[in-house]
C-alpha cells in the first residue's frame, strides 16, 4: 500500500510544479463548464451577496418579518411582477403572467430564528428582538432562510430577463413564519390558490448542513416528517414531602409516563416506518420537601404518513391515562394530553415528479453534483402547498452549504458539523446561492418551456 501511496503523490505533484514553472495551468485540465445561467449569475454574485449580507445582518422573527418583506417587494416590483403585499401576516404574492401554460409556484420563507448568533462573521446578527410571548432573545438567520431569499431574488431576475424562453404565469410568494409551522397555512387561509392563479407545480429548496456546498439532494416520497408538539399536564395530590402516603406523586407518575414512552415507537411501531417520540421537558415542583400537584411533560412526535401520527398521539393519550390508573390517581385527576396547534405536516415530493425533476438536474450540472438523500425527521411547512391541492406537481430539494474542507475533516472525525438552527450555523453562502438559483431557473424553464 504505501508503494502506491508514494506514485500517487509523485503523479499529483508533478504537473503542479510544471504549472508552477510555465505559469499555466496543466494541459490535461478540462476548463469549467458553465451554462449560459450559471455565468449571468457569476457576474450577479457581488451583489446578490451583498443581499444576503444584509438580510443575514437583519434577521426578523416569526410573523414580524416587515421589513424583509418591504425590502423584497421593492425588487420584485422593479422586476415588472405585479405584486401583493401582507397576505398572510407579512407574506408577499409577486405574479408575473407570459402567455398560456402552467402556472408555478416559488417560495422561499423570511424568518430568523430566535437564537443568539456565534458565527463570528463580519456580518453577523447584533439584532434582538422579542418573541411572541414576550421573550428578549437574540435574532439569527440560522436556518439559511437568508440564502432562501437570495437566491429566489436572483431566480426572479433571472426568469423575467427571460420571458422568451417560458410561457406560462409565476406565482412567486415570501412566506412567513415557517419556523412557527404557521406561515403557509396563513397564506393559503388568506386566499393564496383563489386571489392569484391557482399553481399547477410548486418548487422551493432548503439549505442543508449536512452536504457539501453547492449539491443538490433531493429525496422522492416523504422529505421532511410530521412535526407534533404535544404537552402534558401530569395530576397528582400534593402534600408534605416526609407523607408520601397522604399524596400521589405526579413526579414518579410523570417519570413513569416518560419511561412507557419509549416503547410507544421501539415496541409498537414498524422499525420500516420511522417515527420520534421525544420528552424534552419535565417540570415539577419548587422545594426538596413538597411533593407538588401537577407535573409538566413536553413532546415532540415525529412520522410521516398521517395514520402513524394518529397512532403516535393516540398511544400517548393511552399510556398517559394507564399509567396514572395504575398509579390510582382518582378519575377526576387524569393526566391532560393536548396536541399544540404549532403543527407542521410532513413534505411529500410525489415521486413521478421528483425523478423527472432531478432528470432536469442531472442533464443540467456537471455528474456527481445532485444527489438523492435519505428522508429527515426535521419539519417544513412547504408539504401544505401541496395538501391544499393534490394535484398540484411538488417539489422540494436541498443545497449544501457545508465547505468542503469541513466536510473532509468531519467525515474523518476530526470536526463535528453544525447543524441547521445552531448559532454556528454558517453555509458557504455563495454557493449555495449560485447552485439554488441555477437549480430553480432550470427547473422553472422546463416546467414552463415553450413547445
Ligand atoms: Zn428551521
Ligand atoms: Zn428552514
């Protein structure tokens, strides 16, 4: 092994220091190819990412995104689409009709993040902000909503500098409040499929943390899951902490609850549909010696296809209740199980779709550049778009944003990545801006070519 080790290194330096002697670059190198849209956007970058250094500097939270949306509208008006601002809370409609033929969808979502930026970049968020139930908390793009909006700004000039190459209607939308899985369901409530053409496809993509910046993935069938919140409200009897028998303890009931839990997905579900079912808080009590009243539980439950998430909620009413029987709480003390209304539904990429979509892709860029990637557990509230119309053709898809190096150094285990909403979260963001945008002007001329 290491004679071949040592060839390999002969063989990969010499032509370097050849080019290093003459000046140029290697004879056997085969020069970039580059689309006609990939160079308009070479020759855009320098402001597009002066765009994304400012949307990244002024994030705005859940449903108070004002100003981005104002600052987007602005442009998109310059670029003749007729727009509608505020449907929806802050979400803007941009329409631009060419002629007869299908009419797509493009949506890329406006909100930051409630996390405190880390990063460290020249260009980092200072903003704070307060949270829909008053928290003070400080403001971060750490979803790459930022690198969403940037690249659906350059698709739009790139579309409507080409109206001789598609026909059909554009039916660009900003949407909120996605983070808050509100955003799209506040839209579709506000008319969006009967004030402005109905869509017959819909298209968007999502950065990633966990692939190298500027791939594609893209993941037919189920993409993104079910995302639950769930609370329950343990009851028990309180009292002194040295008379446990004059009580019933709701921390050893919760605690029991929290264990039978786990044998909801590891006992009783399919190992081939994958579900989650995670306790992330587990509140009780003030003193060392008071056994308190009440305990709270709160839950996010994972699935894909609406019978599981069903069967999941159902399984928790059912152990949260035998479990306080069993306990001998009285009747009128059993445990409370609600389902918050914060529901994203799962993202569903019809697969007849998706292939002829990635078939685009693959013709497109150079091999190896799009991939298909396994389902996540994480939520988007995309999936509504489509489960509003079934007939509409729906399509989400990712962009890497993790540097290549970094990428190298964390499969050799010398780096663990940061994920999506962590305050490290920095994606390569020009490059996932040009790979995105290119992506969307493809896949929006083939869906809208002209015959
Ligand atoms: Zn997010
Ligand atoms: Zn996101």
């Amino acid at each position: 092994m290491r004679h071949v080790l040592a060839a390999v290194l002969a063989a990969v330096s010499l032509p370097s220091i050849a080019g290093a002697q003459t000046a140029a670059p290697p004879a056997s190198a085969p020069a970039p190819r580059q689309s006609e849209i990939g160079a308009a956007i070479v020759g855009d970058m320098d402001g597009l990412m002066a765009l994304y250094r400012d949307l990244h500097a002024n994030p705005e939270l859940s449903g108070q995104e004002v100003n981005t949306a104002g600052k987007l509208a602005r442009r998109l008006r310059a670029m003749k689409f007729d727009v509608t601002e505020k449907v929806g809370g802050t979400g803007v409609v941009a329409v631009m009709k060419n002629g007869s033929g299908p009419v797509l969808l493009i949506r890329a979502d406006m909100d930051g993040l409630p996390v405190t930026e880390q990063t460290g970049l020249a260009f980092a968020s200072k903003v704070r902000a307060k949270t829909a139930e008053g928290v003070d908390t400080g403001v971060m793009h750490a979803c790459g909503h930022d690198t969403h909006m940037t690249a659906f700004i350059e698709t739009a000039k790139l579309l409507s500098a080409r109206k001789d190459q598609w026909k059909g209607t554009l039916v660009m939308i900003l949407q909120p409040a996605e983070e808050t899985g509100k955003g799209a369901r506040a839209m579709l409530e506000d008319g969006l499929y009967n004030r402005f053409p109905r869509p017959t496809h819909a298209i968007a993509f999502h950065d990633a943390a966990n692939l190298e910046a500027g791939k594609i993935g893209y993941t037919p069938g189920y993409a993104l899951a079910n995302v639950d919140s769930v609370d329950i409200v343990v009851k028990g009897v309180g009292g002194h902490g040295a008379y446990p028998q004059a009580t019933k303890d709701p921390i050893v009931l919760g605690a029991r609850i929290v264990t039978t839990l786990q044998t909801l997905v590891s006992r009783e579900q399919d190992p081939q549909d994958p579900a989650v079912v995670t306790v992330g808080s587990f509140q009780a009590g003030t003193k060392h010696n008071i056994i308190p009243d009440e305990a709270k539980l709160q839950l996010t439950v994972r699935s894909y296809s609406d019978e599981t998430r069903a069967k999941l909620i159902k399984g928790i009413e059912r152990i949260a209740r035998g479990e306080a029987i069993a306990a001998g709480i009285p009747d009128d003390r059993m445990p409370a199980v609600s389902v918050q209304d914060e529901f994203t539904p799962s993202t569903y990429n019809p697969p007849e779709f998706a292939e002829k979509m990635a078939a685009v892709l693959r013709g497109h860029f150079p091999q190896g550049q799009v991939v298909k990637t396994p389902a996540v557990m994480g939520g988007e509230d995309f999936g509504r778009y489509y489960r509003a119309d079934k007939s509409i053709a729906s399509f989400i898809f990712w962009v890497g944003g993790v540097p290549a190096d970094q990428m190298a150094k964390a499969a050799a285990g010398q780096l663990s990545l940061p994920s999506l909403h962590s305050p490290f979260w920095a994606p390569e963001a020009d490059k996932v801006v040009a790979s995105a945008s290119e992506a969307m002007t493809v896949l929006a001329l083939d869906i809208l070519k002209r015959d």
